[in-house]
C-alpha cells in the first residue's frame, strides 16, 4: 500500500500508477520510442490528438455511467488544473479531457485514483467501459436491476490477463429492455437484456455487433442464459476471440469480423464449446452481492426541507418536468435528466452538479450514451430546486436526447480522423432550435414551426454527427445522422456531410441508417429543417411519424426535397466554412488512427 496525499491507495492501483509512470518517463527521457509508447500509453486511456506537440486526451472510465459527487468534484478539478476548464461525455459513458500536457498526466491520474476512478483499459485492444442503461434499477419497465452484473463484468475484467492484448477493442452494453435498448446493446461485441423465465433471472445475449465502415447489428447468442453462468459465458466469447481473431489486418480485427469468418451458427457453437472446455468449477460464477453503499445502488432520499421554494408555475420548470423527468418504479422518486450541451462540462458545472446531486438526489449522478446526466432518486417535492439549480448551471433545456440536442463525437476539434468539425454542427442545430423555442415563447412548440424541439410530433427522433465514417458519434443510428467528407470544387476543399436516414435502435433492432447525399456543411442544419417541412406537409392524415418518414422515403425523394443545398445548385462561398466556423476550412493532414493502435 502507498499513499498519495492523505489517502491509501490499494496496491494494484499503485502498480498501476508506477506502470504508466515508468513508460511516460521512458518515453521522454528517449529510451522508448512513440511507436513502443503509443500502446502502453493507450492502455491507460491517454490519446493523441491532431494538434502537433506532446498534448494529450485522456480519457476517464465510469463503469456503467456511474459518478459520485466526491467524484464529480475530482472532475472538476481536474478540468480546472489540467483539462483547459472542461470535461466531454462519450456515447460510452466516459469523461473525456482534451489538450493534456504529457508532463502533467501524472498528477491527473493521482488524483483521479483518490478519488477511486481509473483510466486503466479506458482505450487500447481491453474491454472498454462497460455501457449500462442509466436508468437501471429505477426503471418501471426493468424485469430486475442490470447495474449489478454490469459492475460484475467490469470488476472481472479489468487486469484480467485474458483482456490485456485483445486483437481489437471489444465493448460490453447492458440495455434494460428490447423494445427502448437504453444502452444500445444492439451495436456492441456483447449485447445484454435482462430476462426472467421461470422465476430465475437470466440474460438475452447478443454477439458481434459494430458501427463504423462495416457496421453489423449484434446477432442472438442465446435466449436466455442463467445468471450464475453469465461471466464464464462472457469469458468464453473473449477467450475464442482472443484466440482467433485477426491480428494481421487492423481494420477486420474487430469481433464481428470473426463471426462474418465462421458464420453465425459457427460462431454460436464455437462459443458454447469454449465455455464447454472450462473446468466445471469455472461454469458457474455467481455475481458476488453489490458492495454496500456502491455508488448508484440508490438509496432513498428524505425531501430537502431546505431546498429555496420555487414557483411550480413556473413555464420553463413545467416544460423541464414534461420532457426531462418521470417517475421511478419507486413511489415518490423520480428520475430527471440534466441536458448538457454537447456533452460538454464545465468544471465550475462539475461542483455545481456535486452540490446539487448530495442536496436533491441520492449522491451519484449517471452518465447517458447521449452524452446527458441522469439524477435518480430525487423525491418529488425536489424537482422544482433541482430544475431551478440546473438552470443556474445552464443544464435545464427540455428536451434531452431529442432532436434538438444532437450527439457528436469532438470530431476536427481534435481527432486524427476526422474531416469535419462535428460540434459545430452540433452547436448550429442546438442554436437553431433554440432560437424556435425563444419565438415560440418559451412554451413547447406547436407544430409548425419544422425546428421546434418540444415538438410532440418529434418525440423519439434522433440527430447524431460523427466527424468521419468511424461512427464514434454513432450517425448511423440516428433518425437523423451525418458523418463528416470533403469535396472539391473550383475554390479548393469544401467540408460536407453525408446525410443518413432512417436508423435507430428498439424494437425492430439495430436499424442502419441509409446515405442519402453530400450537403455542404454550413448548410446540414437546413436539411433538417427542410425534411421535416415536406413530412409535415405530406403525412396527411395517416399519421405517419417522422421516424417512420425517414425510413421509408425513397432516396430520390430526399435528394429533391434537398437538392436547393447543393453546391451545383447555389454555389455560395459559405460552402468553404465548416458548420459554426467563422474562418475558411482548412483541410489539414488526417493522422493515424490511435483507436487501431
């Protein structure tokens, strides 16, 4: 055991430490190269970024989206001292800090680790943070709490000897039901819901899926699989990967390609002869009891009798209330959603939600895969205060996960990869429904108005960017999705974006979205915008969602609603800006990709 300031440090947390330390040192003292350090580095969450120099992004695990408020407040300092004033969520439920010195990556994980949170397996060819719906445990519609195997499967991995060099990265989702997929168990290497069948509680599993240039929706493993023999399966689906996966070609290493080789019944029945070649004491491993006290378990919260009185009344705390909150299966406690704008956190907004989630919840806030945060176990009586403490942190638009809050990936801000700069886009679509929503007074939208947020016959459409075809932003599972190109025109590279339509996931599965056609990304916001006009103006009186719409309009169709945006059509120079950028796009040299490392 060691200590750093005033806390002990267990020791495999303290090897940790000492690991990452000793490759940082060696790579600046010149005794490894960056090709020996980029691994090492990686598995520790520490990533290149585009910017030249020895800058960093480092990424920082919540298992299952879990953040106590001793953990925000490590947040926040570490946004403060280290991380330019602010921390970004990932669709993996992650914290991401950009334009980290390497020097200075050192104290940030010191002080991460006092806190109790690792960066450890956060990148590099590990099973990465393991993904749980954020309203698991509290959910009305959940058949038992997920939570519970999601830590088990965390805590049975990491440092495992089996996960430490996979031939590719490998991604663990735990949904609650099939019909909402919560966590988008539909797109991961194992997808879980939980079931019961005959009073024993058991999972669904599903194996292989993935976005990116070859996405696949993950196909059924099993049924149902009993509880007690959940992580040995597991082990049998990375132990076959790990064997057998391609370590020769990067780009076909992931999992899904492993199964497309074998077959999906293949595949099925290899799997069930690993786990059928384990030792019998090894076939069965139950889940050991959640830790007392283990952050997010939920514990009930009295009313904080001294919580400021609000207005009830108040127009922007009932729109809030409608779109952000709803009750949990517990009665008189509710889950409630803080929007958080581009995923991005402030480190002054890190000790406000500290503050707010010990005052008005249960201590322990969740991260979402729309890159939001879920307070649970607020008491009824403590919505208005918490409303009205959101809003102070500028975190209380309604509408979270709704067309009018898109998802994007940092994109060209600071990605190797990408082409474009994804938040911007992001920011332009956000800006646009904001200012509908200030026409409209305040109140939810109408109907008329294409780019009102609160819509109601915009519920459930999605809007998700990614800044090149890797998906990091998940566009081709959005109703909406766009992912970042370049094209060239007289006047040099121009920044575009591919539009798709129609994707999500839910009931029907993992429904990829379709490329319709190239739009210049200072116009991508219009084409919302447009669509949803010639939707509202065509449904008639079948009703037709918009969801709906954007699966099954044919291609033509969407290029002619949208062909005014073309380049061929209204050659503008607006069309050598990227979306929100007030300077001339520059394409700069794309880097290796650190995610193939």
């Amino acid at each position: 055991m060691t200590a750093i300031g005033e806390r002990t440090l267990p020791l495999e947390i303290r090897l940790d430490l000492e690991r990452i330390g000793a490759a940082i040192d060696d790579y600046r003292s010149g005794r490894i190269t960056a090709e020996e350090f980029r691994p090492r580095r990686l598995h520790f969450g520490i990533y290149g970024q585009r910017q030249k120099g020895d800058v960093q992004m480092v990424r920082v695990k919540a298992p299952s989206g879990i953040l106590t408020a001793a953990q925000l407040r490590a947040l926040a300092h570490v946004a403060r001292t280290w991380g330019g004033g602010v921390g970004h969520i990932t669709t993996r439920q992650d914290v991401q800090f950009h334009h980290v010195p390497l020097e200075q990556c050192m104290p940030l994980l010191e002080h991460l680790a006092v806190a109790g949170i690792t960066t450890r397996e956060a990148c590099g060819n590990t099973v990465r943070n393991v993904v749980c719906a954020p309203t698991a445990g509290v959910d009305p519609a959940e058949p038992f709490d997920v939570s519970r195997a999601a830590t088990a499967l965390t805590r049975h991995f990491i440092r495992d000897d089996l996960t430490q060099r996979l031939p590719r990265k490998f991604k663990v989702n735990f949904s609650i039901t099939e019909a909402r997929d919560e966590a988008c168990a539909r797109i991961s290497d194992i997808g879980v819901f939980p079931k019961i069948v005959n009073g024993e509680r058991g999972f669904k599993v599903l194996v292989g899926g993935g976005l990116g240039g070859s996405p696949q929706e993950a196909q059924l493993l099993t049924e149902f699989w009993p509880e007690d023999r959940f992580l040995p399966l597991c082990r049998a689906i990375i132990t076959l990967f790990n064997a057998e996966g391609n370590r020769v070609d990067r780009s076909k290493a992931r999992m899904k390609f492993l199964m497309r080789r074998y077959g999906v019944e293949a595949f099925r029945r290899r799997v069930f002869e690993t786990y059928e070649s384990f030792p019998e004491s090894a076939k069965r491993l139950p889940l050991f009891d959640t830790p007392e006290g283990l952050a997010g378990a939920g514990r009930p919260v009295a009313p904080n009798a001294a919580a400021p009185r609000v207005d009830e009344k108040d127009p922007g705390y009932r729109a809030w209330r409608a779109a952000n909150a709803r009750p949990q299966r517990q009665q008189g406690y509710f889950m409630a959603l803080a929007t958080v704008p581009l995923g991005d956190i402030s480190a002054a907004q890190f000790d406000a939600l500290a503050d707010a989630v010990l005052a008005l919840a249960d201590g322990a806030l969740r991260t979402t895969v729309d890159q939001n945060l879920l307070f649970r176990w607020v008491p009824a009586p403590n919505l208005p205060a918490l409303y009205h403490a959101l809003a102070r942190m500028g975190l209380a638009s309604p509408g979270a996960g709704r067309v009018g809050d898109p998802v994007a990936c940092p994109g060209a801000h600071t990605c190797n990869l990408a082409y474009t700069r994804s938040k911007g886009l992001a920011r332009d679509i956000q800006d646009a429904f904001r200012r509908s929503r200030a026409g409209a007074g305040g109140e939810a939208g109408n109907g008329h108005d294409a780019l009102s947020a609160l819509a109601p016959d915009l519920d459930g459409v999605t809007v998700k960017i990614s800044g090149c075809f890797n998906s990091c932003g998940q566009h081709q599972v959005a109703t909406i999705g766009f992912h970042g190109i370049t094209r060239k025109h007289d006047g040099g590279v121009a920044p575009y974006y591919m539009l798709h339509l129609g994707g999500g996931v839910g009931q029907e599965g993992a429904v990829l979205g379709r490329s319709i056609m190239k739009i210049p990304a200072s116009r991508a916001t219009k084409a919302i915008a447009l669509l949803v006009d010639y939707w509202r103006s065509h449904r008639g009186e079948s009703g037709q969602s918009f969801a709906d719409f954007a699966r099954t309009v044919d291609k033509e169709t969407a290029v002619e609603i949208l062909k005014g945006l073309t380049f061929e059509a209204n050659p503008g120079d607006d069309v050598y800006f990227d979306a929100h950028e007030t300077e001339r796009f520059v394409f700069g040299e794309l880097g290796a990709s650190e995610c193939a490392s």
